[in-house]
C-alpha cells in the first residue's frame, strides 16, 4: 500500500508512475490528499477543545478546593458542552480516517523506472533469450497426448473427481512431480534459503496484506464456512509470517523457501491455450521469498534471477527472460521478471516463473519493519519468486524432452526420480 506521506511529496511523479502502470484512476491521489487536509484540520480543532477540556477541568478542581461549588458547577456545564463537540469531531476524524484507507488500497504499487511502457503482454521487453529453438520430429506430439500415451496424467480422471484444471498425475507422472519438487527445495536451500511448510489457507488479513484482497478476490476459491481463503500462491502464507513484525537488520536477509498446491479459480479461462497442463486451477510450486533492507532489494532481486536461470539451465529447457511492462504487471509488484520456456510441441512460450520486488508495498500492509542499530525504524521491502511452478514445466520437459524411445529425464533430475526415461 502507497503512504500518505509518497502522495504528498511527489504527487505529480506519483500519478505520472500509476499512469505507466495503466492506472486511469489518478484522481484518487488528489481525493485522497483533500481528505487528508480535512482530516488534518479535525485533528487540530479536536486537539484544541481537548486541551480546554484540560485546562477547564484543572480549574474545576481548584474551585472545588476553593469551596466555590456554584462557579464549578456552571464550569462542568462548560466541559458537557466541550465533550459533546469532541465527541462529534472524533466521529468525523474517524470516519474520514477509514475513507481515506479505503481510497489507498486501490492505489497499485509504483513502478521502478526500469519498467517499459505498454498495456500488454506483447509489449513486454525481452532481456535474454536462448539463440535457437528445438526443433522437433515430425510426429512429435504436445505433452497432453504424451501423458495419454504413458498413462502418466490423467486429465479424464481429474475432471471426474474434481472438474476441469484438476489432472490425477500417475506413476511416473507422480514420481516427476514429486522429483522436480524435492529438486527445487535443495537448490533452494544450497542457495541459502530456509525452507518452512505453511497453511494452503490464509484469513483475510493475511491476503490483504500481500496484495491479494481486495485487488483478486474473484481469482481466489473462498472457504465461507470458515471465511478463509485457499492460496494462490506459497508467497502470501510465507510473507504473512512477518506481519506486525519489527526485525533487527542484524538477522537480514531474510531467504525462506516453500512448496505448496496453488489453487487459482482463472475465472473466464478457456480455449486451446489452457488445454493439458498450459493452465490449471490447482498445480505444484516451490516460492522463494525474501525480507531485504531497502538499499539492498535490487541486488536480491538479481540474485533470485540467476537463482532461477540455474534451475532452467539444469533441465535442459529452452527459456527466455522478459522485463514486465507496465500494464502487465500485478498489482503490488515494483518490476518483475517473467521467466518463460519454449514448448516445442506447441510452438509457444509458457510463463513458468514470475520473479518480484515490491519495495515497501506489501511492507506497508503487514506493518513489517526493520530497526537499525540506532533503533531507527523503516518499512521493508519483500522479494519472491516462483522457482518453480510445475506444471508447464512438466509440459515443457515431456514435449521437448521426447525421442523414440520415450520421454527422456535430464541428467540434474535422475538421481531425483531414479529413472532415465518414461515409455
């Protein structure tokens, strides 16, 4: 969440920067700042009928004292009528106060300059990408036919149980699932990060404070019964577990890492690009997470990309690296890096990690932050990334791995699943 005190200082700089987010409501800053004025002007008037409240009841008691119970009495008449007036003031004050977060949390984060401008994927700046792409045999077919050809995911099966974006992953299937999982934890954890198990479902506080609510709620399966919320995504329980918090910048970074089902409703989704395993309503991901002081975010959020160009690089799979326009952008990240593989079969790249800073947004919502050595307090800035998602990695390595022979596993994963080939 933007403060007050960014309107303020910059606002000119501050609509411009939601402008090129593809933000149309910058009205809201100029609102929000006359609210703020009014609320301002309250808190004096308030503050002034409190202080003659003070002074009037200090003279109260002297009369008392005094024996002067007549002039006391006409004084407290004075002090009814003061009260009656502060209380009305502080309704006011309040009322504005709410009105004024109310408008905040619709504002999206701002992004970093290095952001490029455009409302759409297409406009999305590539910084790296593989020279060649795989080709192919012909007859080679896309990883949904694949997985029926090795009995290894059953999407049929899933619709039954469940419905559609549910697939049932077995034998070898499961086994890829479960390697690639264990593989990403102790890449994870040899880079440093700790890795922690959390809760699938979060309360509301926990999905507001990362961005979550109100910005997606549609996206998001909700558990009325106990008004929890499902996770999208390992980085709102791993976050959640520092709000409220005032860390000692001594323990900084923070790096934890996590495996958990993601669960996405992707209201509206249909059509050949969500076929197979291209996009799911639950699927499998390892998040890497972390809390940097501000000076040192961006120098993290660099050592998350190579992190996770390595994790590329060891399955053998054609990838590239796009800088996040301004439009395509979440709503509480600062600049992300979207880390897409080619899927030779399909002939089409496919997001498979989303890599974020969002400076002191998320930190702002958690009230996360850190104390320096001179007891100086500022608000943090979060990290994560996506390292990996696993099901259109698991797409890609069936299409582009395939041979004659059957689906051949890449050299890092063998000792993971303990097999060299799926036929």
């Amino acid at each position: 969440m933007l403060t007050l005190d960014q309107l303020r200082k910059d606002t000119l700089f501050v609509k411009e920067r939601l402008a090129h987010k593809g933000f149309s409501e910058t009205h809201l800053v100029d609102e929000i700042i006359t609210l703020d004025d009014s609320r301002k002007a309250i808190k004096t008037d308030l503050d002034i009928l409190l202080a003659q409240r003070n002074s009037i009841s200090k003279e109260i008691g002297a009369l008392m004292k005094e024996g002067k119970k007549t002039e006391s009495e006409q004084l407290k008449d004075t002090i009814t009528g003061i009260k009656e007036n502060a209380d009305k003031l502080e309704q006011e004050y309040l009322t504005l106060e709410e009105k004024i977060f109310n408008q905040l949390v619709k504002l999206p984060n701002l992004p970093d300059q290095l952001v490029p401008k455009g409302r759409t994927p297409e406009e999305n700046e590539i910084i790296f990408s593989v020279t060649a792409l795989p080709q192919l045999p012909v007859g080679a077919l896309p990883h949904w036919e694949l997985a029926k050809k090795y009995d290894i995911i059953d999407f049929e099966l899933g619709n039954k149980l469940t419905g559609a974006g549910f697939p049932v992953y077995k034998g070898k299937g499961a086994a890829l699932q479960r390697a690639l999982i264990a593989f990403f934890l102790d890449r994870a954890t040899d880079a440093g990060y700790n890795e922690v198990q959390v809760p699938h479902m979060v309360n509301k506080e926990s999905a507001f404070a990362t961005g979550q609510l109100p910005d997606k709620e549609g996206q998001m399966y909700y558990v009325n019964a106990d008004d929890f919320y499902l996770i999208p995504t390992a980085e709102v329980p791993i976050t959640n577990m520092y709000r409220e918090e005032i860390i000692d910048e001594r323990t900084l970074p923070i790096k934890n890492v996590g495996y958990t089902p993601c669960f996405r409703r992707e209201a509206g989704s249909y059509g050949k690009d969500v076929r197979g395993l291209n996009r799911l309503h639950q699927f499998d991901k390892v998040e890497i997470v972390r809390i940097e002081k501000p000076e040192n975010s961006y120098a993290a959020l660099e050592e998350m990309l190579k992190h996770v160009e390595s994790l590329l690089q060891a399955l053998e799979l054609p990838y590239r690296i796009l800088r996040l326009c301004g439009g395509d952008m979440t709503f509480a990240s600062s600049l992300t890096y979207d880390f897409e593989v080619y899927s030779a079969a399909q002939q089409r790249w496919l997001e498979v990690s989303s890599v974020s800073n969002f400076e002191t947004f998320q930190a702002n919502r958690l009230k996360l932050r850190i104390k320096d050595a001179e007891h100086k307090k500022v608000l943090a800035h979060t990290l994560n990334g996506s390292a990996l998602a696993l099901a259109r990695i698991v797409a890609s390595l069936l299409e582009n791995h395939q041979t004659s022979e059957g689906i051949k596993i890449p050299k890092a994963l063998v000792p993971y699943t303990r097999f060299e080939l799926i036929h």
